[in-house]
C-alpha cells in the first residue's frame, strides 16, 4: 500500500549490441534491449525511476548503492552469463533474499543469478527458426496477467521447449506454445526469501519483442508485482540464537 | 509400503456405447470405454483386482460396498453428467475425503464429482477436429511420469485448450499443445481430504486414445500412485472439540 | 497498477450481536462485529468505501448489485451458516470465480461458500479456553504480511488446530500456535477462477481480537491484495467452442 | 511400481561421535547417528539394501561408484558442514538432480548440499533448552505421513523456529510447536532436476530421537518416497538444440 514511486534497474550485459550480433540489432533495438526494456516500463509506469546497466560498466553497474535503491532489477544476458563476476552475482542474490524484486528475462534462464536462486540446472530445449510463440493465460487471478489478452501472439520468435529444468514456482502464469508444437512455461513466479521473482521467457535479441506493445504490458505488471517499495532496506533472512519469550508474549 | 493388491473400480457413464455414437464406437472399444481402460490397466498391474461400472446400473455400481472396497475409482463422463444421481456423487465424495483415489479422464471435467471436489467452474475451450496432441511431461521426478517418453504423441484428438478454470494443483506432471496452437494442463494432482486425485485429458470417445500404450500406461501410473491399500476405511476429516493435552504428551 | 479506491464490504451474520451472545459483546464491539472490521480497515484504507451487510437484511445485503461493486467481500458468520440462503451462496461463487476479492474470517471456515469454494470438509480441531495465540509469518515475501511483526501476539483466542482440511493453497502466509501446543494454517491465500481468496482465522467473537492493531493491518493487507478494482465486471470463466485460429495468430 | 529393492546409503559427518560430544552420546547411539538411522530404516524396510558412509571416509565414503548405486541417500551434519568438499557437494547434486532422493536431517539444513538445491539461506531459529516439541501431520494423503500418528510428541528436542527460509515447497507434510510457542515447517518436501528431496527438522545430537519408533516410521516413509530403483541412471537434464518434428509426430 505504498505509494512510493517504484525504482528499476534495468540491466542487460549489452554484448549483442556492442558487437551488432545480429547485423541489424540497432535497427529495432536503437537504445539496446536495455534501452527498449526501459521505454516500454516508462509507457505504463510514467511515475517510476528507471535506469540501466551493463556489463561493461564498473561492477557491471550494479553497485551496493544501486542495488540499495533498487525496488525490481530487471535481468537480461545471453552470451556472456560467464563473464559477470561472483561478487556481483552474490550482492544481487543477498538483496533479492532481502526483498528486491528480479525479474529475468529469455537466456537470462542460464545466467548466474538464476540459476543459484534456483537450485537446479535451468535447462531446456530451444530452436532458432522464427516460429509463432503464443502465451496463454493460466493465472487470471494473477496481478501479472491483469489487463492481457490471451493468448499474445508474438510473430517471430526462438522456440523455447520444455524440460524446462525448475523447482516448484510461486504461480505458473502463461504457458507458451510454438509452431513446431513444443510447449513452455514461459511466465513463472518464485519466491526466495523476502524477495519476489518472475522468469519471462519472449525476447531474443534477433527478433524485436520488446517493442510489442502486450510484452510490455507484462513487464510492467511484473514490476509492479515484484516490487516493496516500502522496505526500508534488504536484509535477507538469518539465523539466531532465540532465548524463550523473545517476542514478548 | 503395503503390498496388498491394489483394488480399481473403473467407471463410465456408457452412454455413447449404448447409442453407438460414434456409429463405429465398438470397433475399436468392443468393450466399452471403460473395458478398453481396465484392459490397459491390467496388463501393467497383473496383480491388481479391477472391476467396472456404469451409469446404468443399480446405484450406477457404485454402492456403499464396492467404494468401501475401492482403493481407486476411474471415472468418464461426458453427455450424461446430469443423469448422475447427488446421492451417488455426495457417497464418492466422501469416499476420495476418506482416502479412496479418483482418477477423472477427459470430459470427466465437467462431472459433477470434479466440480464439486475443485471448487470451480472447470470450463475450457474445446474443438473437434482430429488435432495432434503432444503430451509433454514437466515433471520428470513424479511418480505419474516415470518410464515414459516425452512427448506422448496422440495422433488425433479433441482439442481441449486453455483457459481450464481449475484451482491451484498439488503437482502439474503435463502439459500438451494441439496442432492448432493450444495449450493445455493435461495431467494434474490434487489432493482433498486423505485423497488423492488426478485428472488427465486425453481420451475422447471418437479416438481410440486409451488402445494407445504409453497412455495406458499414464494409467497404470496414476492407479499406483492415487491408491492408498494401506488404508482400513475411507474416512473423511471431521470436527472435533479436543481437550487440553488430548494427546497424551 | 489501477489507483481507483477500493470498494469493500464486510459481511456479518450478525447474530451473536443480536443475542447479546456473550452478555457483553456489546462493550468491545459496540456496532458488531463487522463495525469493527469496517473501522480497522477504515485506519489502514482511508480512500477506500466500506460498507456493511448483515444476515437479517433483504438477500442478506448482497444483491447483485451489491456485489457488482465490490471489490472484497469480507465474510464472518458462526452460528447461522444454514440460514444463507443457497442462492446468495451461489451468487457471491459467481462474483469470486469472476474477481471479486473474498476474505474468510475465524469460523467462516465453515460457511456455505468457503467449503462450496474449497471443496473439502473445511473442518478442524477446537477448543476455547482463552489461550494465547501466536501468529508467525512464514512468508516474508507476502503482500498480506508485508510491515507486520512475527509473531503478532493475540493474548486470548479460541484454539484451531490441525488438522485443518482444506486443498492445496497458493500461499501459505501464517502458521499459528496455541498455549495448549496445538498448530494451525492460520493465513491462508487461494484462488478460484479469477478471484483471490484469504483465509485467516483470528477473531472469536468472546474476544476482541478486531480492535487489536497487528489484526487491523493483516485485513488491510489482504483487503489491498485480494482486490481488483481494475476490472470492469465480474465475470467468470466459461466454456467455449474455439474455432481454429479464433485469437487471428 | 518397481520391486527392486531400495538401496539406501545414509550419510553421517560423525564428528560429534568421535568427539563424543555430548559425552554421552555412545550411550544411545552406539553405532553413531547413522547407524541408529540405519537400523530405524531397516526394521521397516526389511529388503532394503543400507550401507553408512561418513566424513573421514576417503571421498566422504560418497564415490561416484556408491552414488550410481543409491536410490536415497539421507543427510546428518551438524559441525563439519565447511569440511565436506565442494567436489563431493557437486557430485551428490547431480545425481539428486538425475533422480536419486535426497532426505536431510535436522541440522542438514546448513549443509552445503541443502543450501545449494534450495537456492536460499536455510536460516532459521534456534534454542537448545530440551523442549517439547508435537509434530502435527498437515497432509494426510501424503505417502510420508501414512500410518502414522498426529501429533508424534518427542519429549525434549532443540527448538527449530520460523522464520525457515526456503523456497516454495513441494508438499508441507508435517508442522511442528514446542514448549516456547515457536512453530516450524518440519517436514516439507521438494523436487529437483528427476529428483525428490524430503526435509525432515526431528533429531539432535542430543536427544535420541531416532530411537522414536515413530521418527522412524516418517523415516521409512520418506526413503520409499523418495527412491526411484527403477531408474537405470541418475542423469540430470540437459539443454539440447532440439530439431522441428525431432519427436518423430
């Protein structure tokens, strides 16, 4: 019941743009996936404060002042999970634990930080071929799903197959289907600590997804969702030596 | 851990036998639908005793006795839902309350039994039009999957699409696609009361589904895993006024 | 992500009132106990509207047009569930399956609409011999426990106590215990169609646990939570007969 | 619906015992925390092929040759959990996440094993003052939870309080209170990758709890829930580039 206005990172490793992988990136992706990602949050969270980060930046841009004012950091990487260094990936696992809210993205499903949040190996089966990717709506009830039709067609896109190797989630939202007949649970809730997590499988970097306006739409409820802007700070659970009555009963 | 043999009660309503729609219904169920499902089981547990029963049938078989001596009851359904008596539904009921496995096929989404045990409308999107249907599995450490390939393919059935309006489920083990691009949450546990219950789609009465091995044994695999032969009598929870240190310690 | 005031209403059968059941009820809830309700959530939600309704009113307060404008239903009701009548049990099930916002209270547990909604026997041990009840927060991720202390100390309340038979939750947010040793599933989240339900059991109508501020801000909580005051209508999942291609992908 | 025999190796750190700390502790555990598991599991599992394995052993006694040929594999350490190798670590979660059931006990809750398929801290609270503590079953279609009694009342334990800080779980099966009020989440199940994992919070280095006829009947439940002795291997899944039609449909 905060009214606080939400504050986003929004970080991407920036390596397909740096390398123009594919050709015609900036053609749709002008400001980067970081840059789209953060535009379609701005359209539907007008009073929000968004930033970005890359890998390339110092710490990868994602300091322990960030990371303090941060109430949803937004996740996404592809071919260089390896090259965000264990101290980064261990501050942002202490303030998801601590409640910030993370949302990650596509091949973010293989990055550090999910797969250490996950307790398993985050595989799955996948195929480039510019299929049709519905998302349906299993969750009505869902606050992420609020407002979406179903199912959101998005035209082209990497097939992403099940095994999809992860542990019990929160809510299953969407589920996915591609025209090679794989399905996905592509929109999926955890909870690790006092922190909220949602994976989101659409957006590969060779198709512009993120400019749909129903993707968009996702991301910011996902925002919305995940984030506790009326937490002080993150402090993730610990343990501790209770006397009797401690609470004072 | 008991070893006792299982005990299977497989019901149908054997409407469509009884009128022969689809006209050819007999030659690919010569049996029945519901003597097609008992053969499958039986030849994956030869130990269990199984037994059938109809609508037709003095209290539609199901009398106090037979689900006092069931340890899992099948159950299909489909133009006669209606014609199932409340006293009957309220006796199975209490029985899966009690502990008895139910296992509800297909259009056995809309019987009464499942409504009344989920709690929902139960409602999806349906389409008859000999579609493929993928069964794939997404939960490979579920005792309902284990042996099997994924996907199950299913040359041709009715569509069943999402949203299937079902409440939050114990285990999701499938989840399938259909050639027009649907999905749906084919294979899902619940539990109410001490009983256990799976619902799995497939299985029209127009596609000779359950003459398919890998589906007989989904089957035999749900039988095994809703039965509780340990059990002396189904009885269901019930209030109760406790003392202080009722239990002794 | 809607900033339109919630619409709240707090339903009572308000018979232990009008008895004067206990003598003096009317001391610490002196406009019953759904005035009590209404002014705890009145703290936390100023902009919202709250009003009540009572059993003893004309389709006990909840006609339809009521409930079209309601965003949570609030329900308390003890001695008189039998005197609800079946067709305003069946009328707020459409609103919840359609997205009202429903949160069960203490002995609400076995209303007509919470057992119609769970399908179980909703049933639990009991005892009321004023004990202390400690609520502990076991989901500090948790809207509904979000800036609330663990545990929140009750110094007297009738005992519920496991096993309490209700189906497989979405969240599990408050696990209670009691002096005499008993535990209890004491916050419970669900949700059926596209509407969220809370189930939480503090507040006997011998104690005044509703003046209690850690209770007051849980409700406030679950009231924020449980609502989707974006929503047009209340309209509940259907079935449909889907032709090939119907979302024009 | 295997019948080979279980093969079960339970894993001990033994250091209290060869430190005999408390002093005591030969007096009734004889043949150390995992022998009295051992034979608690045997006495119910009488076909069971269990073998014992600690921390001195070269490998930790857990060689890739002894986890190939384990169906479950329990879990106790307490002191040592930083002396057990990453190396091993790495080992025993592949092959949990291939399908071999993993049951940890007690103040495995801090192994690095736990910690790294939860994906949270582990943390929880703790008070070693000989406490009560009643073991109230919450789930009684659960296979871990038949034939047993609720509460199960051990007479002095260590306290284990919430907050316990773990994922979403699987199944919660057991909930357990003590002499101080504090509540615990006791025993919760979990999947990982194939495999099934079952915490269980009974059993101190001092008290002997695994001499309780019903902490071993739990245990029994949980090594034949947990085994899957049909499995030819324990491979853990794996991302793959997966061709259209590769299911052959």
């Amino acid at each position: 019941m905060s009214t606080e206005p939400l504050r986003i990172t929004v970080w991407n490793e920036g390596v397909h743009e740096a390398r123009q992988q594919p050709a015609n990136i900036s053609s749709y992706y002008p400001d980067g996936i970081h840059g789209a990602i953060a535009q379609g949050l701005a359209e539907h969270l007008p009073d929000a404060s968004i930033r970005t980060a890359t890998l390339a930046e110092v710490e990868h841009g994602l300091t322990e002042d960030v990371l303090a004012h941060t109430d949803v950091l937004f996740w996404w990487g592809h071919i260089a999970h390896d090259e965000v260094s264990d101290e980064v990936v261990e501050r942002v696992r202490r303030h998801v634990l601590g409640g910030m809210g993370l949302v990650v993205l596509h091949s973010g499903h293989f990055s550090k930080i999910f797969i250490t949040l996950m307790g398993t190996t985050c595989s799955l089966k996948w195929r480039n071929e510019a299929e049709r990717e519905l998302v349906f709506n299993v969750n009505p009830a869902h606050p992420i799903s609020a407002g979406l039709p179903s199912p959101i067609v998005i035209p082209h896109q990497e097939m992403y197959g099940e095994l999809f190797d992860i542990p019990k989630f929160d809510d299953l939202v969407f589920i996915s289907s591609f025209t090679g007949g794989e399905v996905f649970r592509s929109g999926v809730t955890f909870s690790r600590g006092r922190g909220r997590i949602f994976y989101f499988s659409p957006g590969d970097q060779e198709y512009p997804v993120y400019l749909q306006p129903e993707i968009r739409h996702v991301l910011a409820n996902a925002a919305a969702w995940a984030a506790q802007p009326g937490l002080r700070e993150h402090r993730q659970p610990e343990v501790s030596n209770a006397e009797r009555d401690w609470f004072g009963g």
